[in-house]
C-alpha cells in the first residue's frame, strides 16, 4: 500500500499550560505513551513531547486515510510504540525559511506507532518553534521525501498555495518533469497529475500557523 | 436544552479557532469542523475541553471521534447531556 502522511504543529500556537493538564493529554495519550517521557529520558519540556506525540499520531492518521476514506481521527487509537532521541539531541531554533529531506544525514527523532495490527515508523524534527513529522512503512524511508517552509500569512488560501508550490518545486526536481499539476481525489487527498494523467506518487500536506509542510513517497 | 440551543453554545465554543466568523454564524448540523470551518486539527482535543467545560460534561475520546461535523458534535452533547441530568 503505497501511502504517505506528514504533520505540522507551531510551537507558538500552542496553549502550554492546557498541555501540561493531565485532562488534555490524558485525552489522546495512555498511560504508556505519558511513560515515554521518562523511559526516553527527553531533554525536551513536557509540552513539547506532548505535541511531538500528537503529531506523530496524526501523520500516521493521514497515511491510513488515503486509503479508507471513512477514518476518523481518533488519536487514542493510535499508540505510539517508542521514542528515540538521537545522542546529544538539543532544541535549537529554525532560523532558516525552507528545510527538506534532501540531505538526509540528519540525525531526526524517531520511533514506532501502531493503529491495530499496522506498524507505522516515523522520524521527526524539534525545533523550539516547531514540531514536523513523517511516518513510512519503510524504517529507512526509502523513496520518501519531506519539507517545510515559512510562509507569510496564516489564512488557510495562502497556506494551501504555498504548501502545493513548495511540493512542485521538489516533486519537478525528484521525478524530472517541469509541468506537474495537483488535483484533489474524490476523497479528498491531494493526487499530482502530469498533463492530467495521474502519477503514482503518494503526497500528502500539512500546516499549522506559518508552516506548511508536504510528504511523498515514490 | 435543545438542538437549536446547543448549536447556539457551541458557535462559542468552536470561535477562537475558526478563522471566518461569517461561516461559523451561518453553521448548520451538515458543516465540518475541519473542510467547512478549517478548524486545524491541533485544536480538536481544545474543542472537546470547552465543550466539556461548556455543558459541564465529560466526553472521552471514543464519542469525540464522532464529532466531526456539528451535528455529531450536538448528538455528542445532547447524549451526554442526558446522561448527567
């Protein structure tokens, strides 16, 4: 099942003693998930890994969705497995306007995520203004690419221009071809099109505030 | 408390995270949180807190599932509602 998901949280526009309240979290993380925080040792607040889980969590959402139309979010249903801090891991700030996968050396947060019998891995990039998130079947994420980008405005228009014309530039460059198009499905998950015949490309977007965000899988 | 009155409540619960205050006035049971409102989803466990605040009720992520367009969200409440009357 070819499939891919990706998540953005701003770290700016997050309530962060609301997250620090059991009767949020509790609300979408078990008792397992809420030990992870001391099993991993995180040198990360608490808010943060909160918000990390939540993204995960609604990646793996988006990669299952693609191909069951009918799922509903239900973030208690999806369980993250295990966190793993790279050595020396440290919160430092994205000064940049654009980041992807390009040179994929990075050592990312990663881990595992389970929704019933599925396994999904994920990695992860923590940035104190941001939390970005992809999950894959492959543990080596072979054939899967991700980026984010600063974007000047936070209106959901803006956000969803700017995510499709930062995914095409990557998409062109990947694949070779200069004139790519994306259209929606029926269902709603974003297809690309070259001269209107659908490729073989999962992709998938996200945004949050000024970020947006793509994933795709070959 | 009817239908008509939850909906009237909940506008106040779903406006500090829809952008279009135009679209939330004009809300009916057939409109979705995420596609209609673009509520993003980093809100949803927000939603489900001040609605719970709200209405004085408790709502577990199972029946929160389900509160996917605002007429899901009333049958959410409107039963829970019930249940602590």
């Amino acid at each position: 099942m070819k499939s891919t998901g990706n998540d953005i949280v701003a770290l700016n526009a997050i309530d962060i003693r609301r997250t620090k309240s059991s009767r949020f979290y509790s609300k979408f993380l078990n008792v397992a998930e809420q030990a992870l925080y001391q099993q991993t040792q995180a040198d990360i607040p608490f808010e943060k890994f909160v918000w990390l889980l939540w993204s995960v969590k609604e990646a793996a959402y988006k990669y299952y969705k693609r191909h069951d139309a009918g799922l509903m979010f239900s973030p208690i249903k999806f369980v993250v497995q295990q966190v793993n801090f790279p050595a020396g891991h440290a919160l430092t700030p994205f000064t940049g306007i654009y980041w992807d996968s390009e040179h994929n050396t990075e050592n990312y947060i990663t881990g595992s995520i389970v929704y019933g019998s599925e396994q999904l891995y994920f990695r992860a990039k923590l940035h104190p203004e941001l939390i970005t998130t992809v999950v894959s079947q492959d543990e080596q994420f072979e054939n899967v690419y991700w980026g984010f980008q600063l974007v000047e405005h936070t209106d959901h228009e803006h956000q969803s221009r700017e995510a499709i014309a930062f995914s095409l530039i990557k998409l062109s460059s990947v694949l070779g071809i200069a004139d790519l198009n994306i259209a929606k499905s029926e269902i709603g998950y974003p297809v690309v099109l070259d001269g209107g015949t659908p490729l073989d490309v999962a992709l998938s977007f996200a945004h949050h505030e000024r970020f947006v965000g793509y994933s795709f899988a070959l | 408390m009817d239908r008509k009155a939850i909906l009237n409540e909940l506008k106040k619960v779903l406006a500090p995270y829809t952008e279009d205050k135009t679209i939330l006035e004009g809300i009916n049971e057939q409109t979705d949180l995420i596609k209609d409102l673009k509520i993003n989803s980093a809100n949803l466990v927000d939603i489900i807190i001040d609605a719970e605040s709200q209405y004085n009720i408790e709502i577990d992520f199972d029946a929160a599932e389900k509160m996917y367009n605002v007429g899901n969200c009333i049958d959410v409440i409107a039963e829970k509602m019930n249940r602590t009357a």
